[in-house]
C-alpha cells in the first residue's frame, strides 16, 4: 500500500497550526493562584501551633504589599502572634483578625509568612478570609467559601484541615482580651476600712501612742470642777455653822 508523501510546505504548515492552537490552548486556561495556609499540627485543641500561609502573585506589573485576614470563629486575634514574613514587613492586629504588610515585594514573587495560634479551636476545617493587596492598589478577595466555579478555579478562602483532637484534650482558658486589661488597670483602689478611718478608732489609736483621748481629759476636768464645788460649799456651811 502505497503512502501519500505531503510537500515540504504543507508539513510546516501543519506543524505551525498544532503549534498556535497549543499556544491558544494554554492561554485560555485561567490562572490557578491562590492563597495556601499548611500546618504540620493540624489537629483540633492543638496549642501553640505555627501556621504558614503562601499567597501566590498574579500581578506581571506589582508586588504584594498587603494581607488582610479574618480569623475563622475560635481563634481570637489576641492569641496570634507573629512568626517570620518577607522583609520590613509588620503584624498588626484588628477586631476580626490581623494585617501583615509591608514594602512590596519583587513584583512576580509570592508572598509567605507565618504565625503561632494559641490554641485552635474544635473544628473539623478552619477558612481564614484573605485580602491581598499589590502595591498598584489591586485587591484579589480570597473570601469564598464552598465549591469552586465550573471553570475549576474561584476565590476560595484558604482552608485548613484539622485531625480530630487527641484523646484529653481540652480548650484552654480563654486570653484576657485588651478591654479587659485596660478595665483592671483603670479599677481605683479599694477605700481604706482600717482603724484610722472611723473617729473612736482616732481617740483608740492614741491611747495606744501613749496619749490621753479627748473624752479623758473632758471627765478629768469634770472631776476637778465637782471637787472644787463641794470645797466651796463645805466652807460656807462651816461659816454659816460658826455664827
């Protein structure tokens, strides 16, 4: 059987067209960046557990400036301390979670950082919402939560898996919150009940020095004035007795 030969030219046409639909092929398929978060004690009740996110650059023109995220119901942001992230950059806290951010970083480069939780919570998955930010203003929202889009990509909110708690384990009690702090600070100091404070306990304490209370001296001046009324008027009945 005998085979059909294709000139040179149509050969090197077919090869540029598998080529350019491959090319198309790759271009349509979206951008699977995202934000990760990973735990090598990803375990229900755990304590002091380091958590590593990775939020991957989608941007060919800026760097990530900026991570906003909204702690999962359980973890309270007083128990989230701050690990290592990119250079310059900072932890602070908010009422639902905390901000790391900093100096750009090279534009095309992720962004990774960790930090230790307290203790996390009794749950099955924990979702920490996530606004990351580029220095050209660009917000991607990785808040969804659930299943992903037909396309097989959305804005899903990283997810940590937990095992179940081990055998014992407990939620520890609760870190005072900054209110609670500042209340106690600001609590005025109990009145001071002792002895002093009360008047009969004035006249007791200088009996105690040593001293004569004011009641004394008033009864030892009462004393004297009897006496001395009594002189005067034994005398003048003796006067009256002798004329």
């Amino acid at each position: 059987m005998s085979r059909i030969a294709l000139p040179r030219s149509a050969r090197r046409l077919t090869v540029a067209a598998a080529a350019a639909a491959t090319a198309v092929l790759l271009t349509a398929v979206p951008a699977a960046a995202h934000v990760g978060v990973e735990s090598d004690s990803a375990q229900a009740l755990a304590e002091n557990v380091e958590l590593t996110f990775l939020a991957e650059s989608e941007s060919a023109t800026a760097g990530i400036t900026e991570l906003r995220v909204v702690l999962p119901e359980g973890i309270a942001p007083s128990d989230v301390t701050y690990g290592d992230g990119p250079k310059g950059w900072k932890f602070t806290a908010n009422d639902d979670g905390y901000t790391v951010k900093g100096p750009a970083v090279k534009v095309g480069d992720d962004a990774q950082y960790s930090v230790a939780v307290r203790q996390l919570p009794d749950a099955k998955e924990l979702a920490f919402k996530t606004l990351q930010t580029y220095s050209d203003g660009k917000i991607d929202r990785w808040i969804e939560l659930g299943e992903k889009s037909a396309d097989g990509h959305g804005n899903e909110a990283p997810v940590l898996k937990l095992k179940a708690a081990a055998p014992g384990a407990k939620p520890a009690s609760p870190s005072p919150t900054e209110s609670e702090s500042a209340s106690a600070s600001a609590t005025p100091p109990a009145e001071d009940t002792s002895a002093s404070s009360t008047p009969q306990a004035a006249d007791t304490e200088k009996d105690d020095e040593g001293g004569l209370s004011a009641g004394a001296w008033i009864g030892i001046v009462a004393a004297i004035l009897v006496a001395a009324a009594a002189a005067v008027f034994v005398v003048r009945r003796r006067s009256a007795g002798q004329q």
